[in-house]
C-alpha cells in the first residue's frame, strides 16, 4: 500500500481562469471563451461564484494529505502561474516534505515572473511542464487562440539551466505527421527541455460543451503514434515507465530527450467503475483538488461521484476517514484495458489502429 500511495500524485488546481483559450481544453475550436472559465483541471462541485478557498485553507489540505502518506503533488489551473501566490504553495509544499511538486504551465509568465524575482525559480519546484502543442507561430496563435509562441520560448530559456523543464503535448491527429513531430521534437531540443510528453486526447463525456466529433477526428492511440516515430528514427525502442499508478506511459530517449506517451487506453479501475455514470477515458488515476477544495479520485466534473471538500472534512474530523476511502480504492484498483467499453459506451468511433 505504501509503494501505491507514494506513487499516487495529487493534481491541485490552483485557479480556475487561463490567459490561453486552447482548443482541446473543451474539445472543439467552437466553444465561447465565457464557457471555458473553469478550465479543465478544476473539478469543482459548488458554482464559480462561490468563490474559491483560501491560500491558508489549501495548505492545510496539503499538509493533511502528506501527513496520510502522499508524496507529490502537480499544481495546475487554469494558469497556475497567473494566481499571485502561486509561488508560496509550491514553496511550502515542499517544505512540508513533498518529494515531487512540479508545475504545468503555458510558459507565457515564466518571462517575467524571473524579471521580478532576481531571475530564480520558487525553490521548491522540481520540474516545470510546458504545454507546447507546435512550434509553429501560427498553429500555436491557432490553438491557443492566440498565444504568442515567442514568449514562452523566451520564458523556457531563461529557466533551462534551474529545473528539468519538460514539454506536454497535446497529440491531435491533424500534428501527428514525421515533418510536425520531428520539428517539435527539434524545437525542444533547442530550447535545451529535456524531455517531450506526448498526451493522448482525453474525452469528458461529462464536462459541458464536449464534442465527441472533435475526439474521433483527432484521437489519435500509441500504435500509430509509434509508428509515425519510427518513420523519424527507424529502430526506436518505446519501454513501459516503471513507477506510475495511473495510466500507462511509453518511454523512448532520443540524442539525450527522452520521449514519453501517455496511454489511456488501459487504465486502473475498481468494481465502481463498472457502474459508473461517466465512466471516463482515464480511470483512477490521480487526486484532484478543485479551487473550491473539492477533491475526487476520477474526472469528475458534475459532482456524479464519490467526493469530499477537504476544509470541510478537516474542520470536522473526517479527512483520515475520506482518505482511508482513497486508499481503499487504490488498493481494490486494476490495469484493465477499457478504451473500447469507453468508446462503446458513449458511441464514439476509435481509429483502426488502437
């Protein structure tokens, strides 16, 4: 159990706004703006307008959950780095033992942030990931409706030399070509990242204004994907990262950049997931801390699930039971091969090659 639980990160979103307007964060170029303002990694319960918790409240939740154990926490958004004070939680955590505590990012503020702070990092960050779905100027203004390309570039740079900086990206079947990835994968080593995340597209069947159209045209599985990297360096060997709780990941170093997919199509699930109303792509896979401080142990955007408010149950008493809860769940949890129940599910069409 231990070994499980170390394994296990906690996803912590820190605001629920971004100054990005990304495609895939609703699956569809379509979607208003107004509609995108809780983002997709916070997985609130209460409404927008009952605002957040506070910085203090946060905290406490996370050093509750590492006094049960937990050793890793990912701060995301929205744009993590567009709250004030996001730098004091990354800070702290640390502080309180986190082993891991590392931050998804779009790069835009990184630039100034080092302006502003004598040119360092918070001390506390161990890794920085980078959202960089192409390094072409125009399809990144594209899909990011209308981030600038260069400040992040700058951004990357600058903090190159302080932290392992990775790059997420966002794999959609219309960037999936040899020319595309090779020049990413080029664009990255240049930017000195040292390693490049490939994320399958993941579909919320439940998250308001999901397309399932914009899923089948650009999901794209690993099988294709790594047959598209061999065209690039023929003899490439892709092995299973060892370590992970959640989904599975494919792992590949190239002239020193490691290269890694995420892969959703065998996830972990319990006897619950069988009889789930969502029943999503990705399975149990990680702790989630909404900015209402809802936390839930699957992607859960309407409240359809198992889930407690942690300064509640703090204040209460019950945030040992409520994470006892959690631990049951990953020790009564399997790898199980679910992406054709999960598309037959919600009458979604795979690709072939799966």
């Amino acid at each position: 159990m231990a070994n499980l639980v170390e394994n296990l990160s906690i996803k912590v979103a820190l605001t629920n706004t971004c100054n990005f307007k990304c495609m895939y964060c609703m699956g569809s170029e379509t979607v208003p703006y107004s509609e995108l303002i809780s983002k997709m990694e916070d997985f609130r319960v209460a409404p927008l307008e009952t605002g957040n918790i506070s910085t203090d409240q946060l905290l406490n939740v996370l050093r509750a959950f590492r006094q049960e154990g937990f050793q890793s926490i990912r701060p995301t958004g929205g744009e993590p780095t567009i709250r004030k004070d996001w730098d004091r939680i990354v800070n702290e955590a640390a502080d309180m033992g986190y082993k891991g505590v590392d931050i998804t990012t779009n790069g835009a503020t990184l630039s100034w942030y080092l302006k502003n702070h004598e040119g360092k990092l918070p001390y506390g960050l161990s890794t920085v990931k980078v959202s960089l779905d192409t390094c072409d100027p125009d399809e990144f203004r594209k899909i990011t409706g209308g981030g600038d390309r260069y400040k992040v570039m700058r951004g990357v740079e600058e903090i190159a030399d302080q932290v392992w900086v990775r790059a997420n990206t966002v794999l959609l079947r219309s960037n999936a070509t040899p020319k595309k990835l090779s020049s990413l994968l080029n664009f990255a080593q240049k930017l000195r990242m040292k390693q490049v995340q490939f994320l399958d597209l993941v579909y919320y069947p439940n998250m308001p204004g999901a397309d399932p159209t914009f899923w089948e045209k650009e999901f794209i599985a690993f099988p294709e994907f790594q047959k598209v990297m061999e065209q690039i360096t023929p003899g490439i060997q892709f092995e299973q990262a060892a370590g992970q709780f959640g989904v599975n990941f494919h792992k590949a170093t190239l002239d020193g950049l490691v290269i890694t997919f995420k892969d959703s199509t065998s996830t972990m699930r319990d006897a619950m997931c069988e009889t789930c109303p969502v029943y999503c792509q990705e399975g149990r896979c990680l702790v989630r801390v909404g900015t209402d401080g809802n936390v839930t142990f699957c992607p859960d955007y309407q409240g359809e699930l198992w889930h407690f408010n942690g300064p509640e149950s703090l204040q209460n008493g019950t945030f040992s039971r409520n994470t006892g809860i959690i631990k049951q769940i990953v020790r009564g949890s399997r790898r199980t091969r679910t992406i054709e129940i999960f598309a037959k599910r919600h009458n979604l069409r795979l690709p072939k090659d799966v």
